[in-house]
C-alpha cells in the first residue's frame, strides 16, 4: 500500500520561488507524478519522476529521492493563475494484471498574492 | 482529440435512486479509471480497468457501486441505492499502459453529484 503526506495549504507572493513538498512509504515504486487542479476543474499532469534527481520544465521543476521517499515540486516566478491545488501521486509497482495505478495525497492548496 | 468524455456534468437526485455516471476514454488509450473526489478525503480510486477488465476494484465503498466497461470505449459507474454521502466529483481517467513509460492518466471534466 501506499502512505503519501504533503501539506494542506501554502501561501506565496507573485514573482517569488515555492516548493511544495512530498513524501512517501510505499511497498513497491515505479513513478511519482505531480498533478495541477483548478478549483471546480480537473487534475493536469505537470511532472513524472522515476529515477533520482531534477526534472525541469519551464517554470516548474520537479525533485526526486527515492531512499528517503521524498519528492518537491519547485515553482518559480509565481503567477496568481499558479492558486491551485496541487497533488502528488505515486505509482505502484508491485501491481499484477497490467495497469498505471495511482495513489494521490489529498493535495496541497497553493494561493499566490501580490 | 476530444479528452476523456464524461456524462452528466451535474446529477441531483434523492436518496434511493439508481445513478449511473458514464465515461468514454480517449481513444487508444487501454486503462481506464474511476475517481472520487471530496474535500474530506481527497482524490480515490475506486476502480481501474485494463484492457477492459477490472484489474482493482478495492476502493468501490459497498456493494452499492458497480462499473462496468463493455469495449474499449465505454464505461459506466453505477450507484444503486444513492445515499447523501455519496455527494462527490466523480472523475474518469484514461491512459495508455504496459513497459515502461510515464503513461500520465489523463482526467474527464467529473460529474458532480449531489444526493438529497
């Protein structure tokens, strides 16, 4: 099974850096994956990390260590269209008959000010 | 390509009625996804299929649920009896699957149940 904590709500200024952390406890792993949600929208992919280090895209990067279970995902130069929640979610590997299962943590809302 | 489709957009209706909230995937895709969402208890799987079999249905809440997907491009979640706690976003996701790969699911727009 899969334990994944990440913090409720986060506050920032337009312009400025936020990290958005996450981390872990999974009986088998193959993949963490970064999701944007809009209020009343659906959730987006953003980012997907399997091996250890930094994926950067844009704006947005995204941090991996998989021997402490540990992932961030970096936003910079904040926009006000970047309040949003934002989900981490981690892939289990040990899954029989196929499929990309996916456990979510219950998001962190991010809210950018000027 | 259109997304994941998904119908209705919005369902009101009294407890003890049937609900059946329908999806289409995106076309190739091979897994599909059934999501619930609140505020107390975030985003669940309830049930995923691959190939259109049920792979993991441990998340469906009762017996109360059931879903079914008869070819690649349709599913179906059903609620019988519906009871207020039921009041959620529904979300359907779809994705490719097999090797490796990212393979991102990709998410309908939900259909937002309220049941009085």
């Amino acid at each position: 099974g899969q334990n994944i904590d990440q913090p409720t709500e986060m506050t920032a200024t337009e312009g400025a850096i936020v990290q958005i952390n996450c981390t872990y406890q999974t009986s088998g792993f193959n993949g963490l994956f970064w999701y944007q949600q809009h209020a009343g929208e659906a959730p987006t992919f953003l980012s997907y990390n399997v091996l250890d280090g930094l994926e950067e895209k844009g704006r947005f990067s995204s941090f991996l260590s998989r021997s402490k279970g540990y992932s961030y995902l970096l936003l910079k130069e904040l926009q006000m269209k970047d309040s949003a929640s934002y989900l981490c979610a981690v892939r289990d590997r040990h899954h029989t008959g196929g499929g990309n299962k996916l456990t979510f943590g219950t998001g962190t809302q991010l809210k950018v000010e000027l | 390509d259109a997304g994941v489709i998904q119908s209705p957009r919005h369902e009101v209706t009294e407890m003890g009625q049937e609900v059946t909230l329908r999806c289409k995937p995106i076309s190739g895709h091979n897994s599909l996804f059934w999501y619930r969402q609140t505020m107390m208890r975030g985003l669940e799987l309830l049930i995923y299929f691959n190939n259109n079999v049920p792979i993991d249905d441990s998340g469906m809440p009762e017996d109360r649920f059931s879903a079914k997907m008869p070819n690649a491009s349709f599913s179906t979640l059903k609620i019988q009896p519906s009871e207020p706690r039921d009041s959620a976003v529904y979300f359907c996701a779809s994705s490719l699957s097999g090797g490796a790969g990212v393979y991102e699911q990709y998410f309908g727009p939900g259909t937002r149940l309220t049941v009085t």
